[in-house]
C-alpha cells in the first residue's frame, strides 16, 4: 500500500522513545494512522502540531503491518497555540475527527469543513467568526456518521451561537460519543468555558 495526499493532521501520541503515530485526515482516502520515525524529536515536533496541513506519504508492505508515515509541511497552526481561545478551538475540532472517524473511509464533507473551520479559527478577527461553524462543524460529524443531527438555524447573536454549540455538544456526548472510556469532551469543555469568558467580543 502506497498513498500520498495532502492532509491534516490529527493527533499525536508517543511510541517508543523516539517515534509517534500519527493520524492525519485525508479528502480522498480519509483518516490515516502511521508510524512517524523521529516523532518525539525536535525537527518533526512543529509538523506533528493538530491542525497543521502536511504532505502525507503512508506506505505498508502488508496490510497487517503499521503503515510508515513521512509528513512535510505545507502550513503550520503554531503561532495560534499561544493564543488560549483559538489553541482550545483547534485541538477540539482535530481530536473529534481524529476520535470518531474510521481509518480509510473518506468523508470528504467533513475534510471539507475542518479544512475551512481552522482556517476561520486562525485567521476571524474574533470567536464570532468561528463559532457558529464549530457547532455547524460538530453537526455535519454527528449527520456523516449516522447520528441524526439537528439542522442549525442562522444565528448572528452570541447567545444564540453558544446556544446552537450548546445543542451540538449534548448530542455529541449523548450519542457519538457516549461509549467513550476517555474523557474526550474535556477538550471541549474548556474551549466552552473561554467562549463563555470572553462573550464573543474578545480577539482571542
């Protein structure tokens, strides 16, 4: 097996001293895990941060064996992970997708919408920019993996965006992600609390 796609990357968790695997959201082959060789080390660690857009090349021999990963940068996310409100945003929309979905199944509107949903985090000039397309976000995951998913009416006031993410969040934990051992919404909550901090007006 032999892939190369641009991708975003997911989630890192260590592997031995010196490698991670690595799960990186393609538009046409979906979620893809591998091994990263020299993950942990200082030359990969800025390309391994979730949210940024890589060249994935994944190869296998068997599809028993753990795929090689090689990822290159194409854009990076570290300049907002010092910014508490857009870091929270970014590692909660990347561990849902990287949580939920199926390895090789695509699921191109949702690449779609991640894709668009980080880029609006890093470059709105306030949550409000964003906001709303995190719960329309959260939505279309919970529509594309069968789980129902309320339609969200337009919404320009902020109590009514903290309302639709009020919504999408209850059903999350209700029906996908219900089963989970981990605690994967915490990551949610606490970009819930800085959004309820700041009431949408601050340039976090």
């Amino acid at each position: 097996m032999e892939i190369r796609a641009p991708a975003i990357v997911c989630a890192t968790r260590p592997h031995g001293e010196t490698a991670a695997i690595v799960r990186v959201l393609t538009r046409e082959f979906g979620m893809l895990a591998g091994y990263v060789a020299g993950g942990r080390g200082r030359q990969m660690r800025p390309v391994l941060i979730p949210g940024n857009v890589v060249e994935a090349d994944l190869r296998a021999r068997s599809a028993s064996q753990l795929p090689f990963l090689k990822l290159e940068l194409v854009a990076s996310r570290g300049p907002w992970l010092t910014e508490p409100l857009p870091a929270a945003a970014i590692g909660w929309a990347t561990t849902l997708a990287a949580t939920v979905l199926p390895e090789h199944n695509p699921y191109p509107a949702i690449h779609s919408a991640l894709e668009a949903l980080l880029d609006a985090i890093c470059n709105a000039p306030s949550a409000r920019g964003w906001a709303l397309a995190m719960a329309k976000y959260e939505t279309l995951v919970l529509r594309d993996l069968g789980f129902g998913g309320e339609a969200l009416a337009p919404a320009d006031d902020w109590p009514d965006i903290m309302a639709a993410l009020d919504r999408s969040g209850r059903q999350l934990s209700r029906r996908l992600l219900a089963d989970r051992r981990t605690n994967v919404m915490g990551g949610r909550e606490m970009m819930m609390q800085r959004l309820a901090r700041i009431g949408g007006t601050a340039l976090e």
